[in-house]
C-alpha cells in the first residue's frame, strides 16, 4: 500500500502535463540494455506519431513496478517478462498480454573470477532486480539445474542491469544474471560466464506487451496503432543497421563503436515479426508459478491471460506482408 501511494504521488508530480494532455499516452519498460531496441526505435524513428498516437517513455525497474503503474491506471501500456502480467491476472489483475518482443530469456548467469564452477556458489549472494520476476526465475531455475538449493545461496534484490553490473565490479554481489550486452562487459572485466540461460530455459516470454483488458476494449484503435508502430520498430532494428546502432548508443551511453556493434549483432534477429508471444514460454512460466507459489493453479487456458486479436486483425488486413521477405525473422 506504502509503495503504491509513493507511486501514484510520483506520477502526480513528475508526469501531471503528460496525463492531463487527452492523444498522450504512457509505456513503461523494465531494463535498460539492448533488449530494448525496438522500442527505442519506434519511439526515436516517429514511428508512434507516424501511425497517429503520441507515446511517452518511462523505465521502472522490474516487471513489477510496471504492472503496478498499469493497474492504477498511471501508465497505458507496459513491457516486462510474463511472469509480472500473469502473476497480475493471477490475482484477479485487470491486465491481459497483447503482443510479445522477444521469446528467449537473452540473459547469462555470471560470478566473480574466483568462483570457477556452480557449486561455488554455495552461502554466496545473487543478485536479482526484484523478487518474483525474470531475474529471480531464471536464477531458480540454474541453481535447480545444478541442484544447488534455494537455502544455500542468498538472493538479494538488487535493480536493474547496470545497478547490478556495477555491484559486481564493487565485489558487492558473487553472482547475478544479465542481459547479453552487459555480459560481455562483465567479461571485459574477467568475470566468469558459469551459463547460458537459453541453455537452460529453451522459450521463455522475456518482453511482452501488456494493457488493461477493460483499455484493449475501450481504446482498440490505440492499441492498434501502438502495434503497429512497435512492429515497425521491429523492422527498422533488424533492417536498419546503421540508425539501430546509433540508436543504442545514444540511449545506452556507449562511445566505443565496436562494443555497441557488439550488442546489435546479439539482438539483430532476435525480435519477432508479427510480434507474436511464444505459447510454449508462457506455459512454462505457468507450470513454475504453479509449483512455487501455494494456493494458485495455473490454468492451460492461454486466453486468460493472452489477447492477440488485434495483431490477427492486422494481418488479416495485410499489414505485415509490407515486410515480408525483408525482416529477419527468428
């Protein structure tokens, strides 16, 4: 409740010409790293004024948050993991996913230079960005794999990506779990690489596009034209070398050309066109709320928590087939 009123007051303070303006609509994100890419994209090539919608970026760290925002109503479309909107439908939340930026879990569990092997890990501590989202699944998960238990290791919330990154640097944290493009920085450094997390989590629904349900109904045409500018970023980011470099580099901070070139070739490909969510992801994300989380049954009904009626219409009216054979799809 404390964080919610902290919430509402900060967008009352800080977003008040933003809400009151009536075409002006809010999209929160979840990390800042490459993975973002088609969303920078669409917001700094035009391509939301381009399909007639003007959209504003926020970034809240962790699915969380973002869902939070969303269900009071501060913002208007959110990107996360699908943990963070399933957990919302879950509890009777007022949200439903309508799209998908990326089906693989882009992250590497990396340590400290002196922890050569998973077992190391035992009484040390990991770093997550919040409890109950991507992070703190997929880390489960390895240690799982490597039957390590929960008991053995401390987990620690710690923020986002660069937070993290830089916690590892101070020797603040053993271990954490990051995006592919601050891995390699973390391997510039000398610290380990001990997994792969694709390797070990073959579909997982890393970035999905989430509104209200009672919006979708609502505002169908914002959400559509929403689509479609995100599915132009697509393009753009697979197609578009060059501005898609530049456009990393300008929002991630990066001068040195060859590390930012880096970080597109990882994420070149790898966003979907249609944008669509991969079913075997969710359903996965599904059976580990079901096992870890007492009193909730997850449901093999994808509709619950899935609505891709508006890309369906799009490509039913052809849309997409301005971008066919060009995208690099994946």
């Amino acid at each position: 409740m404390v964080s919610a009123l902290i919430l509402s007051g900060f967008f009352s303070l800080v977003w008040p010409a933003v809400l009151s303006a009536e075409q002006r609509y809010l999209h929160s994100y979840s990390g800042i790293s490459s993975t973002q890419g088609t969303i920078w994209a669409a917001k700094d090539l035009g391509l939301f004024e381009k399909y007639g919608i003007t959209v504003d970026l926020v970034f809240m760290s962790g699915g969380a948050r973002g869902m939070q925002a969303l269900l009071g109503g501060s913002t208007h479309f959110a990107d996360s993991d699908g943990i963070a909107p399933i957990n919302a439908v879950l509890r009777g939340g007022d949200v439903v996913i309508v799209g998908g930026l990326n089906n693989r879990h882009q992250f590497k569990f990396v340590a400290q230079k002196e922890i050569r092997e998973p077992s190391d890990l035992r009484g040390k501590k990991i770093g997550v960005a919040n409890f109950g989202g991507s992070n703190e699944f997929a880390a489960l998960l390895a240690l799982k794999k490597w039957n390590i238990p929960r008991e053995a290791v401390t987990l620690v919330a710690s923020g986002g990506s660069p937070v993290r990154l830089a916690a590892m640097e101070k020797k603040g944290l053993d271990a954490t779990v990051l995006p592919y493009d601050h891995s390699l920085t973390a391997a510039r450094m000398g610290m380990n690489i001990l997994a792969d997390i694709p390797d070990l989590i073959a579909s997982f629904p890393d970035k999905v596009l989430t509104v209200r349900r009672s919006f979708l109904k609502k505002e169908r045409e914002v959400v559509k034209r929403y689509l479609q500018a995100l599915s132009e970023g697509v393009y753009q980011f697979n197609t578009d070398r060059e501005r898609s470099i530049g456009i990393l580099a300008s929002r991630l901070k990066v001068r040195d050309p060859k590390v930012v070139e880096e970080n597109y070739n990882l994420y070149r490909g790898v966003f979907p066109l249609p944008p669509r969510v991969g079913r075997d992801g969710l359903r996965n994300v599904l059976e580990q709320i079901q096992l870890q989380t007492v009193g909730i049954k997850a449901e093999p009904d994808l509709q619950r928590f899935l609505d891709e009626s508006v890309i369906d219409e799009l490509e039913k009216e052809g849309f997409y087939k301005r971008f066919t054979g060009k995208e690099v799809r994946k």
